[in-house]
C-alpha cells in the first residue's frame, strides 16, 4: 500500500484547520483541502485518504504541498490558469474595431455581427466577443436636441436656480400638459401572466378618444396638481391655471417653470397673470423639454399606468389617471435635481466641438 508523505501541522494550524472544515459557510473545495492535510499529519495513506474523501492522488499531493509551501492561507487560493491561447491576433481585432467604427457595409446603415463577420472572416460569435470587450454596440444610437435660443444661458440659470436653491415664501411648480392621451381598448382580450410565460396583449387596438392632462409638480415634496380637459388650448390653460390658485395656499408666491408652447404666452393668459401677481412664470430654453421635472413624472405615468392600460371610454382613461395621481400625492416622492448649470453648459460645449468637426 502507497504511505502518504508525513507532514507536520503545529498546533495552531490544527486549531484553524478544524475551524475550517467545522464552519458550514467553507466552500466544499476548501474543506476537502483542509482535510486532507489533516488526515495527512496524521499519517493516514494517501489510498486511505483517497478513499475516505474520493478524491484523486495528485490532488492529494497538490493540496500537501501548497500547505507546507504557503500553510493554511495557500488552502483558499487557486493558482491563476494560463486559459486557452488566443487564436485570434491582435490584427484581426484591429480590423473589426476599426471597420465597425469607421466603416459601413454597402446596404445598410450599420454593422451586424453576421455581416461583420462574413468581411473579415470570423464567426459571428468571435465579433460578438470582440464588441463586447470595447464596448461597440452598432446597432444602438442615442438621439439629442441642442437648443438655438440666444437666451439659453440665462434661462438654464433661472429653471436651475429654482431647483437648487428655491426662494423662500414661495412654492416652485413645474408646469406642462401631456395632450392626445389616447383612450385605447384592445380588439381581443390577453391573457394573463402565468409561471414561465409572460401576459399577452394584441398589438392591433380601437380608438375610443383622447384628453389631455395637465399636471403641475411640486419640486419640492413630489405632490402633483392635475386636470384632465378635452383639449389643450388657452382656454384649458387658464382653467388648470385657476385650478393651481384655488388648491395652493394664498400667502405663496408660485413660480411655475413651463416651456415655449404658445398656449402658455397667450394675449389672454399674459393678462389673467398680470391680475395675479403671486403666478411667476419661468421659460425653459426652446427645445429643452428635458430641463422641466414633470416629463420625468409623464414618463413615470405613461409606463405605469397609461402603455399598457385598456380603456372602453375616455371617461375610465380619465378615471385610472386620477386615481393614479390621488396614490402619487399619498406617497409622493420628489424628483432630486444634481447637476450645476456649469456642469450642463460644459457638456453643451463639448457637445459643439465635437459638431464643429465633423463640418
């Protein structure tokens, strides 16, 4: 019978490689490596050990003399592997990163991996790896607005400031209308969502009319004011406007943040503001929707209640968007603004000097 080389355990290390195989949190691998360097020290064979832990004899020999090379720390650590040797070169990397990015095939507007991989002769799956590891995604693009009005600064400043540091005496409202909301009744019932298998809803839909919600956030607590009316003209404008008056305290000041629709200068809402000189009103850039926090709660409606609603009559839409804004205002939530009207203009200023090249 094949004896096992003797080692020698102190007592210290015996303590802790009792500790080791004991604690129940020990990955099993760890704790066959603590055994059988215990069962080594005590002189059981290497076929014995073999047996009792059905494990191989270079394993045993592997795990006996990496303890008596590094003690009981070199029982937790596996030595780095080599891996398979790369057989694609450095070149061809080269080449897919370099045509993904400054080329396009001939009958499209970007690159797939299959067509991709046909040109420079790889698997698709090796293209695939390769854009993964520089962070290439063809077939994604981002879209972006930059604002042309002479005033953008000085209104970035202003919409910001109230964000960041709002006046006192006051509340800060950020003011907009999401209009067309269209009533929308599936042609045939889905199904509902079961273990493995998602709901179902047909794509094909019938219109049953639309309204428009006006909505007004409090940047401060999250709380929102809305209105569903028919249309979204000044009339409705003044009507919400009158709404904000009555269901806001008197003795604030309310300085709504709004965009450039025309419904929001209208001749007759310049004169109902001028009878009302608690109602301050702040205008975003002109295509800079995104600096006015509301969207962010019309996205948050949209998505959760709206998208995937089923509505016979603009009645039940109007319904689900005021219960839905009646459970907002029970646990209300503000939208936190962060960035600093200088950190806004500075990527506003790359973002132009990268434009100004490609001219």
């Amino acid at each position: 019978m094949r004896t096992s080389k003797r080692i020698v355990v102190n007592e210290k290390d015996r303590v802790q490689l009792g500790q080791v195989i004991r604690n129940g949190n020990t990955p099993q691998k760890v704790s066959l490596r603590a055994r059988i360097v215990l069962l080594s020290a005590d002189g059981v064979s290497t076929g014995d050990i073999m047996r009792r832990l059905s494990t191989s004899t270079p394993t045993i020999s592997r795990w006996r003399n990496r303890y008596e090379a590094d003690g009981v720390v070199g029982l937790f650590r596996d030595r780095s592997r080599p891996g398979r040797k790369r057989r694609i070169g450095q070149a061809k990397v080269h080449e897919v990163v370099h045509r993904t990015l400054q080329e396009k095939p001939s009958c499209a507007t970007h690159w797939s991996t299959r067509s991709l991989a046909k040109v420079v002769g790889l698997s698709s799956a090796s293209v695939q790896r390769i854009w993964k590891a520089h962070g290439l995604k063809p077939h994604r693009v981002r879209t972006f607005k930059l604002s042309r009005d002479p005033r953008f600064v000085e209104k970035l400043e202003d919409v910001v400031g109230l964000y960041i540091d709002p006046p006192e005496h006051a509340m800060v409202l950020s003011v907009d209308e999401k209009s067309q909301i269209q009533a929308l009744d599936r042609t045939q019932p889905g199904l509902p969502m079961k273990l493995g298998r998602a709901g179902t809803m047909t794509h094909d839909y019938k219109r049953n009319g639309t309204t428009t919600l006006f909505a007004a956030l409090n940047t401060l607590d999250g709380r929102v004011i809305g209105q569903c009316l028919p249309r979204h003209r000044h009339q409705e404008f003044l009507r919400f406007l009158r709404t904000i008056d009555h269901q806001t305290r008197k003795d604030l000041d309310l300085h709504l943040i709004v965009d450039n629709y025309g419904t929001h200068t209208h001749r007759e809402v310049t004169k109902w503001l001028a009878k009302h000189p608690r109602f301050h009103m702040h205008f975003t850039p002109t295509s800079a929707s995104w600096l006015n926090l509301v969207e962010r709660w019309f996205r948050e409606i949209t998505e959760k209640r709206i998208r995937r609603g089923v509505f016979q009559s603009v009645p039940s839409l109007v319904t689900a968007i005021m219960e839905y804004l009646e459970a907002s205002n029970a646990e209300p939530k503000p939208f936190i603004w962060t960035a600093s009207p200088q950190t806004i203009l500075s990527k506003i200023r790359r973002a132009n000097e990268v434009l100004e090249t490609l001219h």
